[in-house]
C-alpha cells in the first residue's frame, strides 16, 4: 500500500494523487477557506517537529499509552459485545485509522478473531466517499458496520456521518471514539478529554499519509477521495512506534466499567458561549477538545488558545510549546467538557 500502514492491519480505501497536488502554505490555506475554498481542494504543507517537541511527544506518548490502552479496550469490548467477529471496523482517515488498527489488535489479543478493517474518507460539507462505502457493503452486512475516530470536538464529523448514513439506511451511523468529552459518540473509551499521543502529528503517526483530498478536477468518478504518501518522511515515521507501545499494554482481564456522567453544560452550550465571550460568528472558527486545539496550531491559523490552565503539563504540554513556537497567545478560561479549544484566526481583514 501507499503507506506505511501494514496490510494485515488495515485496508486503505483511499487513492494515490502524490505529486498531483502541490501543498499549499498555512496562511495561504486559511485565507482561501474563509473566502469559500473547501479545505478537502487543499493540502497543507505538512508541519516538521521540533526537537523540543518531538521531546514533548515522546513523554505525552510514554504517559499516556496506558490509557489511551484502557480506552482502546473499553470501545473495543463494547463493539465486541454488540457485533461480535461478524465487527467491520471503517475508521475514518486519518486520525482514526491507528485507532482502528488499535480495536482490531485488541480483539485479536482478547478473542483470537481477526475482523475487517478499511479506511475511508470522510470530508465535512461533502459527505462520505460512496465509492468506499459500495466497496465494502458488497463484502458485508450492513448491520456489521462500525465507524471509527480518535476523538470528538463538537461533533462536525458525527453530524456529516448521520446526513451521508441517510443514503445508506441500513448502516448505522454511530460512532466508536476513544476519547468523547463532547458527549455525542454512540461508542467511546471515556468521557475525559484526555491526550492521545497520536493526536499531537500528522502524517508522520498516520502512516505518512495526507489528510484526505477530494477536488473533481483530480479525483476521476470511479476513485476513491485521494491522499499523499509522504515516503520522503520515512525516518520520521513513528506510526508504529505509538501503536506497538499502547498494545504492549492490552490485558485479557480488562474489566469494562461504565463512568458516571456528570451534569455539564452541554457541549453545543459550551461552544455557543465562547462564540459569544470572544465574538466570533462562524461556528467553525470554534476547535473543542485537547486533539482538535492540537490540529489548529498544526494546521491551521490560530488566533488564541483557551486552556482550563496552565499547569496542567501533562496533558497541555505539547499545545503550550507549539502556541510558543507560533506566538500564539493562551487564555485560562473555565471550559468544563474540554481541557482546551482552538480559535482560529478570522482571515477577511488581512
């Protein structure tokens, strides 16, 4: 495969356009999307660590491998109990393929069964990739299908799973998430938001692989949604570094303990009060959840960072030295579903 991704662990329903599409710069990206571009037409130039924050990664990935373990094992055990080894995991690329092969690892460990697992895109404001979907529903059963993310923000990608699962009725359109402090996954290992290693790269802990393209002009009708294979990063790669290190923590006495929601205000509410606190109109600008912060100052233009503090190193400390990096100003603010949310810059003025 064009990717770093090994066969038995994950079929990419993806195509390859390397070299067909030229990345663009950050500022030069966000400019066009706030003038109506989409996204998906673009590709960013793929950011490179530093050395003081790959230092940052290794010690978030130490940290946190155990429980980002735990989590793998709470989602897998409850699509486990509901599907059974008829389960076909399709994450959604990029930041639930690892996840994915994580689910499919574990349950091989815990029940010696070896289910289906693809990749498939997912664009918001165009859908699902249909050509993905018709592939693997003329090799299973829809009611076998389990989607597959990392995390939740606001739940953007959720609400496009339910509008594209309307096309496909038979398909449920819930979806198995490891951390889900927004409260809206039908699956997910906890509520807390907590820091999942993976989350702190790019392609470099998904298989070199871009985030998902899809522009007409590129993708012919019978292709799938497309992705670059950043082979020139091959000695940068640790996908498989983060994921052998959180199966090394895999038990087959993992009890499942259901947690105890607590009264919140609810995520949309939560949201809805910081566009009000910090005025800003487009809901989009609006990044909940530690994995979502990580990605606006990865990938996007960031205007500030509000964090719930700023002694909480363990889990910020990697958004701390990247807002440094970018001269980006941090904010403690009193969010209670997330520990931190990404502000994107408005880019009209400028």
């Amino acid at each position: 495969m064009f990717s770093t991704y090994k066969e038995k662990d994950v079929t990419l329903l993806l195509t390859d356009i390397t070299g067909k599409v030229s990345p663009q710069s950050t500022e030069e990206r966000e400019k066009l999307i706030q003038s109506g571009v989409h996204y998906s037409e673009m590709l960013p130039i793929e950011y490179e660590p530093t050395e003081k924050y790959m230092e940052l990664y290794k010690i978030a990935l130490d940290k946190y491998s155990e429980k980002t373990a735990e989590a793998v094992m709470a989602v897998a055990e409850k699509i486990w109990a509901e599907k059974g080894e008829d389960a076909v995991l399709v994450s959604l690329a990029r930041a639930g393929i690892s996840i994915g092969v994580l689910i499919k690892r574990y349950i091989a460990f815990k029940y010696k069964k070896d289910v289906a697992h693809y990749a498939v895109s997912i664009i918001r404001g165009k859908g699902i990739d249909r050509n993905a979907m018709d592939y693997i529903l003329k090799k299973h059963r829809p009611c076998d299908i389990q989607f597959v993310d990392g995390w939740t923000g606001k739940g953007a990608i959720r609400n496009q799973l339910e509008e594209a699962m309307k096309e496909y009725t038979d398909v449920n359109p819930g979806i198995a998430v490891l951390s889900d402090p927004a409260h809206l996954s039908e699956k997910c290992g906890t509520h807390e938001d907590f820091l999942i290693a993976s989350s702190c790269l790019n392609s470099t802990v998904s298989g070199l692989i871009s985030r998902t393209f899809y522009k007409e002009s590129v993708i012919e009708k019978d292709e799938y949604h497309g992705v670059c294979f950043y082979k020139e990063l091959a000695d940068k790669d640790v996908t498989y570094q983060f994921i052998d290190l959180v199966e090394k923590y895999f038990s087959t006495d993992f009890e499942l303990k259901y947690e105890e929601i607590k009264n919140k205000k609810s995520s949309k509410k939560e949201v809805d009060d910081i566009c009000l606190k910090f005025d800003i109109n487009d809901i989009n600008l609006v990044k909940p959840s530690i994995g979502e912060t990580t990605r606006v100052l990865l990938r996007r233009v960031p205007w500030k960072i509000l964090v719930h503090s700023m002694d909480d190193e363990e889990n910020l400390g990697h958004i701390y030295q990247l807002a440094k990096e970018k001269n980006v100003d941090i904010e403690i603010y009193p969010l209670e579903n997330y520990k931190a949310c990404g502000l994107i810059k408005t880019m009209a003025d400028n």
